[in-house]
C-alpha cells in the first residue's frame, strides 16, 4: 500500500481543506499519515518513506519550519503535492523541480488547477430549525469586509460573526477609526462575536440554521470560496459576493444567491428573510451540487492523473 504525508497547517482553512483531501487518500487506498508541522523532521519521513507528500501554502504560517523540513528530506522517489490559491505562497525553489507538482487555483492550464473539494460526510447534518439570522464566518479584518459588516449591522443590528478574537478587535478597531458606525451600532458589533469555531460539524450546525450565510470574497480573487462549499455543503443558505468561480460553478438564485454592492445585498436579505421556504428551497439544491461536483476523491483522481499518467484508484 503506498503512504502518503500530509502536513496539517496551523490555520482552519487549510486544515480543513488537508483533513478532506487525507480522507480521499484513504478512500483511494493510500495509507496516510498526518503530521502538525511542529511534528515534522526530515528522519521521521525518511524512516515513513511516503510515496507522496502533500501541502496546502494558503496561509501557512509555519513555512520556514516546512522548506527546513523538505529541503532535508532525501528521497527522490517521493511525488510532493503542493497546492495554493494563487501559487504566490508556493516557494520558488519547487517550481521547476520534476518530483514537485504544482496545482494552483488560477493555473492557465486546465490539468494543473487546483480545484477546492469538500469532504461532505464532515459536513452532513440535518435541519432542525433556525437558531440564527443573518450569519459571517470567517476573517472580517479587510476594508471591503468592514464596510459591508458595518452595512449589515446599520440595517439589522447584532449579527453573528465567528473568526479568531484577534482579527475581529482589530477589525473592530479599524471600523471605529473610519468612522463606519456609531456608538450604537459599535456596541451592537461587538455584540455580534461569537467566539471561533474549530470543528467542522460545529461550523456545519451553525450554517444550517442560520437563516442567512453571508460570504464576502477578496477583491480580484476568481477562485471560489472555501467557505462557500462549506455552507453549502452543509445545507446552509447562502449569499455570496460574486466572482468568476462561483457563478461558473453554481447557478444564481438555484444553488445560492450573490450580491455586487451593499445596497443588492440589503435587497437580497430583505427578500429572503421574508421567504424563508425558497432560501431553504436554494440550499438544497445547492448542497447537492456541492457534494455532487466538488468530491476531494474525485479532485484527488484528477491531480493523481496528471502526476502519474493514469487513473488511481476505483
């Protein structure tokens, strides 16, 4: 049985993505280890001797200790995965290397895009009701976020925002030196924290019965979302800036809604919230989609196929 290493990074997002892909390695027969980059050292894995070794850079945090690690590591046999959103955190010294297979998001080449996959059975859970209205998840420290979070709050009051205590004081911090809200509307913001989440089924509760799941996405970033999937996927309604990825991916108004400007979004939430039954309609049709088109296994064929020349696993 061929090993594979899969480095787990230190940050959510890449956590998740990593854990999703080390469940189709093993749906695909591989047998897998799964190594925090603190546990890594160059013995360890020679002594392993995987087959392929597998990193995700978005946002890994821990870099040095991993180009330290792999720079060390001797066996040349060994195939290494690494995937990024834009191939800007990937370091240059793998680029051209034969053994180092690069798959970015906005690869120009169809066979070397990095496609996000969602490990549905993480993610399935059963509707029981709303507990939330409107809901964010995720960093909310960037101007364009600011602003429509404060938009959000103007019009609704208290919100339900889960990220790292770090980015939402200091998002909190930058929405008062703009001048984005009143103390009214300041103190309903940082009423709106909720704490962070880092379990899966915990995130896939919260965005199921959460009436409204709102996903705002980096300027000039054509890849869709993680958290997209992941509120999807989770049977949760979503409401989505758009871009590229997520209407060539998904239908608007079938799988899930999305909004250019503060004022659409407004309209779409007041719609919605007054039509409940057809935003549940939506996110049905969309979590099928989903865990339909968007299979870490299927992803993970793809790739493998492109690395070896020919189909692995059933």
């Amino acid at each position: 049985m061929d090993k594979v290493v899969l480095i787990i990074p230190d940050n959510n997002k890449g956590k998740f993505v990593t854990k999703g892909f080390s469940l189709a390695f093993s749906e695909l027969s591989f047998f897998v280890y799964e190594k925090k980059i603190p546990d890594l050292n160059d013995k360890e894995l020679n002594k392993i001797s995987p087959s392929v070794i597998f990193i995700y850079w978005t946002g890994l945090n821990q870099r040095e200790i991993v180009c330290d690690v792999i720079s060390k590591y001797v066996n040349t046999k060994t195939v290494f995965i690494h995937c990024d959103e834009s191939g800007d955190d990937i370091p240059k010294e793998y680029k051209n290397q034969t053994n180092h297979y690069i798959f970015i998001s906005n690869a120009k080449t169809k066979k070397n895009i990095f496609k996000y996959g969602i490990a549905a059975t993480e993610y399935k859970t059963k509707f029981r009701g709303y507990k939330y209205g409107i809901t964010f998840a995720g960093n909310p420290d960037t101007k364009e976020r600011e602003e429509i979070l404060s938009s959000l709050i103007n019009n609704y009051g208290a919100i339900n925002i889960y990220c790292r205590s770090y980015n939402f004081y200091k998002s909190l911090e930058e929405i008062q030196s703009l001048n984005l809200m009143d103390k009214n509307s300041v103190e309903l913001y940082r009423k709106s924290y909720r704490g962070y989440v880092e379990s899966r089924k915990k995130l896939a509760n919260i965005f199921v019965s959460s009436k409204i799941n709102i996903d705002i996405i980096s300027k000039n970033k054509k890849a869709i979302n993680y958290r997209c999937l992941e509120v999807m996927a989770s049977g949760g309604f979503l409401i989505s800036q758009k871009n590229a990825d997520n209407i060539k991916y998904f239908d608007e108004g079938k799988d899930f809604e999305t909004f250019e400007t503060k004022e659409e979004l407004i309209d779409k939430i007041e719609f919605y919230l007054k039509n409940l039954n057809i935003a549940q309609s939506i996110a049905l049709r969309g979590r099928i989609n989903a865990v339909n088109n968007f299979s870490c296994t299927d992803i993970l064929k793809n790739m493998l196929k492109v690395i070896y020349g020919k189909n692995i696993g059933s």
